[in-house]
C-alpha cells in the first residue's frame, strides 16, 4: 500500500470508528509515513492517533512532523502529555520545536526542566539561526583516551540506545578537549586490548559553534563523513552534527539560493503554511526596486524618441533585444552563482571565467544574430539597414550581458555578499539599459548614413 | 595551515627538492584535501606526489579526485599501477570511473577482469544514468536469518575492512531475496544468543534499480537513513546506496533544476572542464526559442503602433511593465517549482496555490501600482490618463504573471515533464506578450475617451 492509499485506508478506520484496528495499523507504520500522512488530518483525528502510539514510536513520529504540525498537536495536548514528548526528544530535536514555539509556552517547558538541562537548552537557544550550534546534538559518544577498545565497546552498549549515532566516537581530555575520532567499525574490527588512543585519528575535521551551516553542508559532501564534531574557541567539544540533519540543509540553502536569485527574500517557513501577506512582503522590496529601475531603462527610450519617431519599427524589436540581453545574462550569472556555490568556480578564477563566458557570448551571439537576420531579410522583409543595426546589436548584447553576468556575481560574492542577488531579474533590468543604449546608439549612426 | 597555504608549502617543496620532507607531509594529509590541492597542480607534479603516496591513501585520493582529474593522471601512469589501483577501489568509484574513460581503456581493464567480476562490470555500467542501479555499490554486509548476534559481529570484523559501510546490515534467504536489516547499533546492544532474524526489522525501506535518483534522494532526506538497499523486480538484493553519494545527487539534482530554469539544457561536467563550444551549445537551443517568440512580443507592438503614434509617451513604461511582469511571474514559478522539487507542494495543491498566488498578486500588485501612480503623478508629471492605464496594467500584470508562474509549472509536471522548464525566460516571454495585450488594450479603451 502506498502513502495515499494508506491515508485512505486509515480514515476509513476512524470514520468507522474500528479504532482497534487503526491503533493496529498505524504502530506498524514508519515513523516518518506516518507523520506525512497525519499532515493531510485535521487536528482531531491528529490527536486520536497520536493518542494510539505506542510512545517510542510516538516520540520517533513527533520529531518527524513539521513545525506547524507540532505547533497544532501541540495546542491541544495536555501539558503532561506534552512534558512527557519533549524529555524524551533527541536534545537537537527539542532546540528545533522550542525554537519555533511561542514564548510562553517555552518558558514553561524550560522552567520544569532540571538545573542543568535549562542552562544547556538557554545557551543552544541562543546560537545564532544558520550556524553549526543550532543544528548540533548534544548526544554523542565520548570516550576517554586511555579507555581499552573492550571497555569502549562495553560503555557504547551501555549508553548506545540514548545517542544520536554511536558510529562515529569523539575522544576528549578532561578538559574536554577534542583530541580526535574512532569510528565504531575501528573498534569492532581492532584487537579489544588496544587502547582507543592508539586506534584514533587525530586529524579531525571540525566546525566551530559559530560558523555558518552552509560551510558544515560543504564539509559533509567533500568529506563524506557520518558526523562532524562542534568545537567551541577553546577546541573543546560542545556537541556533534549529524549526517541527516545537514541533508536538510543543504535542501534548506539551494532553496534559499533559488529564492534569491528569483529576486525573493528567503524565508524558512514552507509555502503551505504562510499567508498570503507574509509571502507578498518577501517578494515586493525587490520588485519596487526593480520597478524603479526598469523607469530609468523606460528614460533612455524617451531620450532616444527623435529616432523612434523616425524609425517606428525599431520599437518592435525592443521586446526582442531586451529579452535576449535578459535571458544570456540570467544564463551565464545561473552558471557562475552554481559554480560559485558547488565549488566548482573558486574566486581566483575570476578572470577565466570572464573570459570564457565572453568566448561563449561570441558563438551564441553569432548564432542568434545569424538566424535573427535571415528571419528578418526573408520573413519579415525588414530594411537592409535596419536588420543591420538589429543583427550587430544582438552580438554586442549577448557578449555584454555573458560579461556582467559572469563579473557581478564574483564581484558581489567578493565583496562578502550572496552571489545570488545577482542572478535573473537584477541582471536583466541592469543589461536591460545597456542594450538599449547599444541599441538606438548603433541606430543613431547607421540608420542615418543610408 | 589551511588549504590554500598547504598547496604553497608542498609546491615550495616540489621546487626546492625537498622530496623526503615532501612525502612526509603528504601521507599526513587527508585523503580529500590532497585531491583538492592536487588540482592546482600539473600532470608532472600530480604524478610525482601520488607515486610516493602509501597505497591506502592514494586509492583514497584518487577516488576523491573529479573525473577530469583522473583521466589526466591516467594517461601518465603505467597499466601496472593503473591495475592495481582500480583493484582496490570500491566498486561504485571503480564503476564511477569506468563510465568517463575512453572506451580503449575501458576494455582493456574489462578484459583483464576474472570472468564473474567482468559480468558484474558490464551489467553495472549498462544502468542508465541517474538510475539508482547506476549510483549503488555491491560492497555491503550481508547476513543470514538464521546467524546469532556473535555470530554476525565476528562476521562483519572479518569482512569489515573491504565493505563501504557495516553500519547497515542486511539479512537475505538463500534466493537472495531482501528479508530486513539490523543496524550495527541493534547488534552491539543486543544480547550475543540472539538470532539475526529476531532482532531485525522487516519494514525495509527500498529502491530499485531503474528508479530515478532523485526520488532515492528523496527517500533519504526522508527517512534520514545511513544507507538504502536497492533490490531487481524479483525482490533481489542487487547493491546499497549510501548518504554520501547521495549528498552528490541532491547537490546535482538542485543544479540540474537551475540549469534549467535558466533555460540551459543540463549537462553533468564541471564548468570549469567544459570548452566554451560545449557550454554554448547547451545554451543556444532555448535561447533560440525564446528569441523567435519574443518576435510575437514586437508583433504586438506593431499591431498597436496606431495607438504608439497618438501617444509616443507608452512606449516609455514598456520595459517597466514588461520587466515586472517577468519578475513576478519568476518569482512565484520558483517558488512553485521549487516547493515541488522539495515536496513542499504537491499536485493536489494546484488549486490552493494558484489561488493564494492570485491573493498575493493582488497584495503585490496594488503596492507596486500605487508606488508608481505617486511616481508618474509627482515625479514624472505623467497626464492623470496615461499614468491611469499606467498604474492599471501593473495590477492586472502582476495579478496574471502570479497567475501563470503558478498555473505553468503544475501544468507541465503534470504532464510528466520537468516543472523547471516553467521558469524565468520562458515565463517571461509567455507574459510578455499577454502584459502587452493588456497595456495597449487598456490604452486604446480608456485614452481615447478622455
């Protein structure tokens, strides 16, 4: 059976009220189906099943949902049922759910928890959005150096069900220092009267609290590692990130990337759940601002009306020239912000890159303009002149806009902003005047020696 | 030392000679970071550095090097060392590296192969790309129903060393059939009598081998899992996907989704190892499309050039109008597509979304309309009918472009093609023309009455 299926199914159940065989069939569920399919619930029936679960796996399925599921299931629980699902979140997981609840509610739950706990959840809360802290666990394995490997894989049994992964083990001092990493495939295959000191790598790659989660992401897809640890300034370990939670984020960071370069101001919240008006208020400072600009481009065909009023068929080509300028830069700054952000373009590679995407606005230019002149000639059967300044502006447009497309974003990016800003429409309304000064410019001097 | 300062040192060291200094550094390295700095390097000094590597490590290295890398490395080396490397890499890099090798090569290294070995190759290389059967490797644990724990865990310290990971387990009859999987966690927290079948789960979360790997990759962000198995139609266990490759495909994917939604046909190599011709030829076919329809766009103008001579003063807010159409209606197809690519949306949502991009076309629409009355009346001393028709066409304009940002996209994959098409030029192009219509629609109902 598959997910929808499965949702058809169950809600035939509760509409039946054979809650017998609901509670049977949702326990054998995987936690994360089940989460995604109470998504199409509405509170009620939420609350039923969830109600039903066995709590393992009601925990598992509570850390599964999205944060405006829990935020609903959350509402109407119990405080005591609640209490009972946050002690038992993994500790990054409750970060997550406390950073998205309303204030009060989590002064409340900060408020029951033990001494210690509130210190650790306070200090976690206050990383800030994006960097290493606030995706790491603190549940990790520590061992000590001078441990042997059978008292390593004794400890691992012992405490192994409570940790976020156990694959990956972290060597300290008693200062808690980080002094290097074994993996739980060196202990299982080592000799167990090897001391873990001399089965560990010292050479770890590490991040450091503050550093932005994008850069964590880049670590994991060079180094392929399960886990990374988190140091703080002083090199000691404050907590370990995990392989899964930065799948998410590198989703969360095209996505980011993909909204900016729509020229929308990235949000974290998905689509579904926010309003119209908060969706609206992402998208229009860009917008104005282009708008505004788009006015200075509508000022240069003012400036130029004495040639319109001369050539009115050179109006018509306009949406042509502009668009052209606007789809080869959004080409070349898409490739070069891409390459930028998979690391396959490096800022010293800045002026081949200039260099190749004005090579490769030449051929396509060339291309474009030779297909554009035989339509013009042949079909529209436009004035030898006119195809003339048309054709040559085509080349200039698309070698320029190749040009700025591939130099704004490296400049943006190192100047230390987001390459991103400078993609599609920003590129587009800032070619878009060039062009037309090329445009009525190559006009101006041809047009009137014929 | 970072790792830009390391490539100075170790080419400092290849200059001054310092060969015993310089292999001493290196074999210090990690296996990543040496394949990074290697691609600074030339042929002769790539060489040089990976010859006195310890064996380990340089099998290491080479799998982490870009394929271009690897094939000029290649063409230096003798077919001996190049035997003995591809033995030792792990089967998906060796079939990862097969796949870029000029075929020559290829049928030497096949034909030197023991026989089963060479099946296995052939049939491996014959997945279609982005297949999950194409990103899957044969090297995993598997174990028998019927094995205990302790029998299992002295299994895998034996076969350990050579599988790409021990951490997922797999349990298959003697038909090879997938029964479950236990967890390396589940092993060594179990007691030692306990059988395999027991302790194992049965509800496996699987692949098979024609699927696409984007929805692998979405099975893992998903169930967050270390590792997936990937079985044939028969329920046969064929080879596992693990997270790391699987970081690559989400990396991939997302720029695929870029590429095209700059209108560039995708191609898998680097940007900075493809020819200018290669790059410009990915980049022509769309841009040739979209010039021909921009044809229409001027068409338009043509048609309403009577309207044009009555009143120069519209052709000055054409690129305006037209530009924020482009940007709104890019600004809700990324979001639409993007939201599907992530699972955000889904296409039973096509009626909610269109109507909330409807709702924030309205919002945005209005904001911007009214921004630019104030502008034309105040600033530009507009005539109160033209910055009227004006302020009219941007409502309607952003209105529709939401509209079709939103509709075109579900459309399309709806269709079962790529909703990325449906992006920023095309939709551009598509709403330029219709904007246009609106404009001088406007313009010739409403001017010629005042």
């Amino acid at each position: 059976m598959n997910i929808e299926e499965m949702e058809k199914y169950l809600r035939k159940l509760i509409d039946s009220k054979d809650l017998l065989t609901l509670q049977e069939e949702v326990s054998k569920l995987n936690e994360a189906d089940l989460a995604e399919i109470l998504e199409e619930f509405d509170d009620r029936e939420t609350l039923l099943v969830f109600r039903m679960l066995p709590k393992d796996l009601s925990i598992d399925v509570f850390s599964h949902m999205t944060s405006s599921q829990q935020k609903k299931l959350v509402a109407s629980m119990t405080d005591k049922e609640l209490d009972a699902i946050i002690k038992e979140l993994y500790f990054d997981d409750r970060i997550d759910f406390l950073e998205e609840m309303p204030a009060s509610l989590v002064t409340r739950i900060i408020g029951n928890a033990p001494a210690e706990e509130r210190k650790l959840i306070n200090q976690f809360l206050q990383y800030p959005e994006y960097s290493a802290g606030s995706i790491m666990t603190i549940e990790y394995v520590a061992l000590s150096p001078d441990m042997t490997v059978k008292k390593a894989l004794e400890y691992i049994k012992e405490v192994g069900m409570s940790k976020e992964t156990i694959y990956t083990c972290y060597v300290k001092d008693k200062y808690q220092k980080l002094l290097g990493f074994v993996s739980l495939r060196e202990l299982v295959i080592s000799d167990e009267n090897l001391i873990v000191e001399d089965i560990m790598l010292e050479d770890v790659v590490f991040a450091e609290t503050l550093d932005d989660q994008e850069e964590v992401a880049d670590k994991f897809v060079k180094y392929g590692y399960l886990a990374l640890p988190v140091v703080d300034k002083e090199h000691r370990l404050c907590g370990i990130i995990t392989f899964d939670d930065v799948m998410d984020v590198i989703e969360e960071e095209a996505t980011e990337d993909f909204h900016r370069m729509a020229a929308i101001e990235p949000s974290v919240s998905s689509y579904i759940d926010e309003s119209p008006w908060n969706l609206a208020k992402h998208r229009i400072p860009w917008l104005l601002i282009l708008m505004i600009s788009a006015t200075f481009t509508g000022g240069i065909i003012n400036k130029y009306n004495w040639i319109i009023t001369d050539f009115l068929i050179l109006t018509n080509f306009i949406p042509m020239i502009t668009d052209t300028g606007g789809n080869t830069g959004s080409q070349s700054s898409t490739m070069v912000i891409r390459g930028l952000a998979t690391g396959d373009i490096e800022l010293d590679d800045m002026f081949p890159v200039i260099f190749k995407e004005v090579k490769i606005g030449f051929i396509v230019g060339s291309t474009l303009a030779f297909v554009n002149f035989l339509r013009l000639i042949f079909l529209a059967q436009a004035p030898l002149p006119i195809a003339f300044v048309v054709t040559l502006t085509v080349i200039v447009t698309v070698i320029l806009s190749n040009l700025m497309g591939a130099f704004l974003p490296i400049i943006v990016k190192k100047l230390g902003a987001d390459p991103a800003l400078m993609a599609g429409s920003v590129i587009t309304t800032i070619v878009d005047s060039l062009v037309l000064i090329i445009y009525f410019g190559l006009a101006g001097l041809l047009l009137y020696r014929f």
